[in-house]
C-alpha cells in the first residue's frame, strides 16, 4: 500500500508540475497575445528637440516652409516662401508691401535658402533673384550634391527648369525655360498652362530633388505640371530616362478628382512629390494625390505600389519619403500633410509599423508637414507648410516597444534632449 500511495504522490507531482507549467505558457501566451492587440512592435522611436534649431537673427521669420535636405556635413539647408509678401502674414511684415515706413518691430522675411548647423546655428542664408538665371515663381525642393553644390526645384506656373549655386549662392547654372508651359491661348488675363511630360529639354514645376552621387544622376519629381520621374546627368542637366506611374509612357491628359474606390490610376496625378533612390537601387515615388507610393528600378521599371491611408482626399497623403541609417535601409519615413503624421513603414513590405504626430502647433505636432530628412545619426527633420511655417527636429531614440498611434513625441523628461 505505501508504494501505491508513494506512487499516487509522485504521479500527483508530476501532474501539478505539468498544470503549473501549462499555467506559466499560458499566461505567457495571453501576455503575447495583449500586447498583439494593443499593437506593440519594435520601431524607431523619436523625441521632438523643442530647442532647436535656434532662434535666427534679425527678427528673421519663415514663411512657408518647403524644401529640406541634410548634407554630408549634417548641415541641414531649408528653402522657404518668405521671399514672397503673399505667403506671410501681417503680423509678420513689418514693412508694408507697398513700401513706405516700418509699421512694428516684427518682423523680417528671412532669405529663401537657410543653412543650419548640427546644434541648430543659423551659418548660411542667400537666395533670391539675380543676373543670369530666373529665380522660381514659387520655391519648392532643395538638394545639396556630392560636390557641394545646392539644387534649387520651383513649382510656380513658369517654373521649367531647376536651378544650381554653390553652397554660398553663386549661381552655376539652369536647366530648362522658365516660361516654356505657356500655352497658346495663354493671355495676361487668362494664363494657360500646359503639360509637356515627354519633352526631353524642360521640366513641369519640379517638387523635388534626389542626388545619385555614384552615377552623377539626379532624380527628379517632376511634378506639379508634369506627371513624370525624370533622371538627369547632373553635369549637362540632359534628361537621360523618364517614366510615368506603372513605367508606362506619362500622359498629360487631366484624370479628375481621385476616387478611392476607383480601379488604381495608371498615370500620376499631380503633383508628384518626391523620387528617392535606395542603397540597393529602387527608386520610391510620391503619388501624393493618389495616396500612394510605387517603386521602379532605376531605369524605370515598376516593382510594386502601397497605399496609404487609402481615403484620404483633398492633398492626399504620401508628401515625402526618407530612408532609415541603418544600412540596409529598413524603414522609410513618410511624411504626410493631409493627416498631419510620420510613418514608420517597413521597407520591405511597405506595411505601416506605427506613426507619430497629430495637428498642432505645439512642438512635435504638424499643420502642413510637407518635406523629411535624415542626418548621419538618424535623426529625423521636418518642415511645415501652409501656416505651420516650421523646422522641427526629432531625436532618434533607438529601437523600441511601440503602438500604431503615438501621438506627438514629447520627450520623457527635461534631460532627453541632450545631444
């Protein structure tokens, strides 16, 4: 008898042993699946700086907030709409629009090109009309070269042609006629403008501008006239390959209003924003109102398409797009203007991890996010237009626990926005 019941012990054991682990996997198990439902993954995680860059001088104020771009230097340079009185509100333009004497104090349009420094110092600024070239109507992209030089995109309505200076705004050289769109029946009273998306010599109010250092291209989103990806030699500014959406042939004809829940449009809409070129040779593009990003080989060639936030209306949502440090580039970050957030997107899969960023006007919220970059570090920049008027920094945190939704990313506490 008291080896059975030493034999019921030992099985009863065992078997409390087993529940007691069941109970432990189980509960582990139901932890995973919480955190699943809560949406917690592993991402990129930022932190607004609210102290940089740092005030500018001259009681300088920025109007729209358009083109961005970090150098090789972490220099960020910004282009921006100040230059125009029409662009900037009363309360900053001290001097009338119609000459006359100062009304206030505050304040001064600063030059359209700024340069800042890593910890935010204002250490460069020109820009402007000058002898020699046609300053855009409306300024738009900026790119800094491998060489130094500073590209200049525009998107007002003679805006035909890209701009290059040197890094202190000597001008170097044009590309394309400024005018060139005017159509035939265009009158002062009644200006009409045409697309030439084939047309191998001019452009159509080029968004933005991509540096191909290795093979000394230039991709540009070109853009708000003309629907079309065209790459350039950046010595000569000849148009060497261009495409439409899909690699199909562009076509200039007007598509309408975006439908979402329409068959995918096979040409692009205006305008298109943004072609950024990967590490391992793919080319991203910004259908910004077609709420979507497609992805070409370099000559051109469709890969694949996402959409995003795929019922978003009027501005649409894929602005712009940078690439994560790392070096296999795994994350793109998209900024989108309509729905006023950052994606965090899987590069591989084109699938949203998370994002960050709401409406606002306080630091790490948007009204108008319109261009991103990232510096050697990780860091991401942005800018703001419409009224955000902003440059804004976000630290790079690392990797970590994250939700789909984060909100404005304040910093955790007074001492993380150390650099």
């Amino acid at each position: 008898m008291d080896r059975l019941k030493r034999k019921h012990v030992v099985i009863g054991g065992t078997l409390l042993a087993l529940l007691l682990a069941l109970g432990i996997v189980q509960g582990r198990l139901e932890q995973a699946a919480a955190a699943q439902a809560k949406g917690t993954v592993q991402a990129p995680v930022f932190e607004v700086d609210p102290f940089w860059p740092k005030p500018m001088p001259n009681n300088w104020v920025l109007g729209q907030t358009i083109g961005l771009t970090v150098d090789d230097r972490d220099h960020v340079w910004i282009i921006h709409r100040g230059n125009d009185p029409g662009n900037l509100d009363r309360t900053e333009y001290a001097v009338p629009q119609a000459g006359g004497p100062r009304v206030s104090e505050c304040c001064d349009p600063a030059p359209p090109v700024l340069e800042f420094d890593a910890a935010g110092n204002l250490v460069g600024h020109w820009g402007g009309p000058g002898p020699g070239y046609d300053w855009p109507q409306s300024n738009h992209g900026i790119a800094v070269d491998h060489k130094g030089n500073v590209w200049i995109g525009g998107n007002g309505p003679d805006d035909a042609h890209v701009l290059k200076f040197t890094r202190d705004g000597k001008f170097l050289a044009q590309y394309g006629k400024s005018g060139f769109h005017r159509a035939a029946a265009w009158t002062r009273e009644k200006p009409v403008y045409e697309g030439h998306s084939n047309n191998l010599e001019n452009f159509g109010r080029v968004a933005k501008i991509f540096i191909d250092p290795k093979a000394n291209e230039a991709y540009l989103a070109d853009g708000y006239l003309n629907k079309r990806v065209a790459v350039i030699d950046m010595d000569t500014g000849a148009i060497k390959r261009y495409w439409g959406a899909y690699g199909n042939k562009p076509d200039d004809t007007n598509l309408g209003r975006y439908n979402p829940d329409a068959p995918p449009a096979q040409q692009f809409r205006n305008p298109v924003h943004c072609a950024e070129l990967s590490h391992d040779g793919y080319v991203y593009v910004c259908d910004r109102p077609n709420d979507r990003i497609q992805v070409f080989t370099k000559d051109g060639k469709f890969v694949k398409e996402a959409f995003i936030e795929k019922h978003t209306l009027s501005d649409g949502s894929v602005w712009d797009i940078a690439f994560s440090k790392d070096p296999q580039q795994r994350y793109l970050f998209v900024a989108d203007g309509a729905n006023e957030h950052v994606y965090i997107i899987d590069r591989q899969s084109l699938q949203i991890v998370t994002h960050f960023g709401q409406g606002g006007r306080q630091p790490g919220m948007f009204l108008g996010v319109h261009s991103i970059a990232t510096d050697s570090k990780g860091n991401i920049y942005t800018t703001e237009t419409y009224t955000g008027k902003r440059l804004q920094k976000f630290i790079n945190r690392g990797m970590r626990a994250v939700t789909p939704r984060q909100g404005a990313p304040w910093p955790r506490s007074t001492t993380s926005t150390a650099r």
